[in-house]
C-alpha cells in the first residue's frame, strides 16, 4: 500500500533500507505492481563482506543499480579505521562492479569531523574520498547531514565532480532540525542544479523524523514540482 501511495504522489524511483520480512523476489512484485523502480539499497557491512554474493543475487532480482553502505560503526573513525572502510568499500566495489553493480557510501554528519589534532586534520570524509578507487566507489550525499556536520555541499559537488550518483533531498530549518522538503533554509534550486553538473542520476526525498512520512512525501512531492530546474 506504502509503494501504491507513493507512486499516486508522483514518485518513480524509491530507495530501500531492508525488505521488511519479505523475500527480493516479493518485493519486486510490489514494486512492479506499484510501477516504481528500486535503483539503490541500504546495506550494513555484513551484506559486503560475509554475506555479499547473496547481497548481489537479492540487488539483481530487486533491479538495484548500486548498493549503498548508510553507516559504520565508532571502530573505524580514526585515521588507521577510515583507511580500514575504505580498504572494505574497494573489495566490496571491485565484487559489485564484476557483477554489473555500482557500491557507494552515505554519510552523516560525524564523517565530517576533524580525524586527528593537527590543525589540518582530514575528515572522515575526505579520507574516504582519498582512499577509495573511484572505478569502484561511489557516494551518496545526504544534504542535510553534510550541512549538519559544517560543511558546505557545493564545495564537494564542485571538487569531487563524477564521485556523487546520488543525494538524499532532506531540508534543514533555521533551528537545525528536519523539515519538509520545501519548509526549510536549504537552497534546493542551487543544490540540484549543482548537483545535476557533478553527476548525480538519482534524487531521494527523505525524513528521518517524520510523524507522518506520507504526508512528508506528499508535500515534499509538491515542493520539488514547482522547482524550474
């Protein structure tokens, strides 16, 4: 019902966090039923080392293009650990990409922290970016949580072009907290456009915190519309 109301809204493309119990060949028929398209997932990091030949059977049967690590836990933020995720998203990659798949990574706002004390300590971030083959890796940037760590997204969209297939469209109030897309302080028209030039195919609305996501969708839905890109 969740993926027939979105596609009323006007959605043509969702993302997946989990398969809710159901089977990938299930929720494909949902998907195909609700005329939607599933090119990305959420994967934690057993899905890409242990368990990553079923991973990439169940991305085939749902139609996923790329497969997206969302999180990593506090072991691997520092220096050595940023280099030991990288090092997993390059096996993951080169695995996905001899089987027809895209990887990537999407952040939240601790990869944006300082990694060290010297003054012009890396970020998390930047050390992803610098340790991972750009044959084998890609990024998903959330725009909000780039904002809420401190740093401007344009300077990566600018600096890093070809790096970004995707971003998650999530809008910020004065106040920091998150809002409808549309409701906030975030420059949308800029972004996208911005966004659209560094490479970025797949745009996806997001509320981590909505009381009700699908009046979140709606409005968000009819937000985006009135944008002249």
């Amino acid at each position: 019902g969740t993926l027939a109301a979105l596609a009323a809204i006007g959605y043509r493309e969702v993302e997946l966090a989990g398969l809710y119990g159901l089977p990938a060949a299930a929720f494909r028929a949902h998907l195909d039923a609700a005329g939607l398209k599933a090119p990305a997932g959420h994967v934690g990091v057993p899905a890409l080392t242990d368990d990553i030949e079923q991973t990439i059977a169940d991305a085939k049967t749902l139609g996923h293009r790329y497969l997206i690590l969302p999180w990593i836990g506090e072991e691997y933020r520092t220096v050595d650990g940023w280099r030991r995720a990288a090092e997993l998203l390059n096996r993951a990659g080169a695995r996905c990409r001899a089987a027809g798949l895209h990887l990537g990574y999407h952040n939240h706002d601790f990869e944006f922290l300082p990694v060290g004390s010297e003054a012009a300590a890396p970020t998390g971030y930047d050390l992803l970016l610098r340790h991972t083959d750009p044959k084998l890796v890609m990024f998903e940037l959330d725009l909000f949580w780039i904002r809420k760590g401190g740093r401007d997204a344009l300077d990566y969209l600018r600096e890093h072009r070809g790096r970004f297939r995707a971003v998650h469209v999530k809008d910020m109030a004065a106040d920091g907290a998150m809002v409808d897309v549309g409701q906030g302080v975030m420059d949308w028209k800029t972004l996208l456009n911005a966004a659209r030039r560094a490479g970025v195919k797949h745009f996806f609305a997001e509320h981590d915190e909505a009381k009700d996501q699908l009046a979140f969708a709606r409005a968000s839905a009819a937000y985006l519309q009135t944008l002249r890109l």
